[in-house]
C-alpha cells in the first residue's frame, strides 16, 4: 500500500471497507469523466491515471465541440472509453430552472433528432471506440426522453446519484455518486476530508443493503477543471480504496454489459 493509503485521512474509508470485506460484499469502483473536447494536458494526466491505477475511464465527449485531434489523441490511451456527452452541452431550461439539455419541455422528435446526429458524428470520430453510453450535462434528462435512448442505439445511460428511470424505461442506468468538484466554491477540489466522510456515508447506507446492481461507487471527474486539491485526492483515495480486498477496480463496459 502507498504512502498516500498510510495517511490519517483514509483510514475511515479502510474502516468501512474493511466492514464490507467482513460481511463478505464487494464494491465496485468505476469512474466517468465529463466535458471532453481535445487533447490537453490534464487529459494525459486523466489518462495516466487510469493508466497507472490500471482502471478505465469512462470519457464523456461533448459531440458538437469534440476536435478531430482528440480522436486521434485517444488512439494512444487505451484507458479512457469515449462516450456521448448529451450533444452541444447546451441548456434549453427556462429562465430561473436548472440547467438541461434534455429538458420535458422539448419535443422528442427534436431530441432524436438531435441526439441521433450527434451520436453519428462521434461514430465518424471514434467509429466502433465509442461507447454506447449516454451521459447528459449537468447530469438531467427528462424520464420521458430517457426512455427513448434503446431505439436510438445507446445500451447504457449514465446520471448522477438520486436519478432513476421513468415507467417507459430505458437503457442500462449505472449513475456517479460522488462529485468530486465544488462548484459553487470556485470550480476547485473539495476537500479531501469531506469527500472521504461523503464516500463512507454512502457505502455505509450500501452495505446494509442486499447486495446487486446498486454495490457500486462512481467517481465524477472533470479534468479540464481539476486543481492539485483533485489530482491529490484521486491519487490518495485510489490508492487506499484500489488495493481493498472489497473493492473490484470496475471497467465501465462491465456496468452496462458492453463487450471489451
């Protein structure tokens, strides 16, 4: 175990886990980045993460901003899995409203419009590297267009925590959980101690369940926005968590039952 692990501030989360291993559960650790568009260095050091962590990313791409090179960039970093990121990561909610793409507002044959032209063009980016997978910004996407993703093509749909499926259904939801970002703060890294409390919280309320599809944790990232505050965090809680004897370091395509 690294340094980092030995750190006071990770021990609460060994505790917990060590709980799971002795109610023989398991967890399933996956992270998903969003808002990608070209090459940067914060995307190699996302992609070195994954790399060195030996843990795949699931990279939403924003369609309509994704730059040919990114593509091209992508080629060379095995660890990071494109996806669709909604399709221009534009808000259509009204004046006051939270902010979404796919709001109930709009009409469906607008969003399978629009959400089908996007998914071509990341397929003439990507081809078969892009993941079925949708991922909608800010997190929001009315049940009701949710429900219309399968007849689309997409074999997965990826949220937020709180987030569920309408009664018309939908694909394969496997949702983040805990975002590592403070975004009212500045656009900076939470601090590691409160997110440390945030993941025990939820993988306590977790365990006392019966065990399934919900026996996942899902990172957050944003690697565009990511300070030293982040890359520290990640680097010292994948450490500690990633070595668990309860923790099962999870590709996404496993989530939503794609081949590798």
């Amino acid at each position: 175990m690294s340094a980092a692990a030995l750190d006071p501030i990770w021990l609460p989360l060994q505790d917990e886990l060590d709980r799971w291993s002795e109610a023989g559960r398991q967890l399933r650790l996956w992270l998903r980045d969003d808002d990608a568009v070209a090459p940067t260095p914060a995307l190699d050091r996302l992609a070195a993460l994954g790399r060195r962590f030996e843990l795949p990313v699931l990279l939403a791409v924003i369609p309509m901003q994704a730059e040919p090179a990114l593509a091209a960039a992508l080629r060379d970093m095995p660890f990071l899995l494109p996806c669709q990121h909604g399709c221009r990561h534009r808000n259509h909610a009204p004046k006051g409203a939270k902010k979404t793409e796919f709001g109930p507002l709009r009409p469906a044959a607008e969003i399978r419009q629009e959400i089908g032209e996007a998914r071509a063009r990341l397929a003439g980016l990507f081809g078969d590297a892009c993941l079925p997978v949708f991922v909608p910004p800010w997190n929001r996407i009315d049940p009701a267009h949710a429900a219309l993703l399968p007849a689309l093509g997409f074999a997965g749909l990826s949220c937020f925590r709180g987030f569920a499926l309408g009664e018309a259904g939908g694909p394969i939801l496997a949702n983040t959980d805990l975002d590592i970002m403070d975004w009212s703060g500045g656009r900076v890294g939470r601090a590691a101690g409160d997110l440390v409390a945030e993941a025990c919280r939820l993988l306590a309320v977790r365990r006392e369940r019966p065990g399934g599809a919900a026996d996942s944790l899902g990172l957050l990232l944003h690697h565009r926005d990511h300070d030293a505050t982040v890359w520290d965090f990640l680097d010292g809680f994948l450490a500690s968590a990633g070595v668990h004897p309860a923790v099962l370091r999870t590709d996404p395509r496993d989530l939503f039952g794609l081949a590798r």
